[in-house]
C-alpha cells in the first residue's frame, strides 16, 4: 500500500472518529440542559433544580 494510500484511510479513519465524539458530546450537552443525568454509571449525576423563595 502506498504512503499517499495509508494518509487518506488515516485521515478517513480520524474524521468518522472525530464526527462521533462531537454526537456523543452533542448528545450529553442536550441531557444536561435536559436536566437529564448520564446515562454512563460513572457519569455526572442530574443537576437539581434550585427552590426559589
């Protein structure tokens, strides 16, 4: 296989790499606003909502 061969599979390899971190960010930034905890065990718990007075 050529160099210029295995720098595009990389680069490919690295781009679908890239788009699924961002979704999975995406995703846990949208539960968060939700007020949604992580569905992950060792993720961060449900913010609480503060009482108002």
């Amino acid at each position: 296989m050529s160099d210029q061969k295995k720098k595009e599979e990389k680069a490919k390899r690295l781009a679908e790499q890239l788009r699924a971190n961002l979704a999975r960010r995406k995703s846990q930034a949208r539960a968060r606003r939700a007020g949604e905890g992580d569905a992950r065990r060792d993720g961060i718990k449900a913010a609480k909502a503060e009482d108002k007075k």
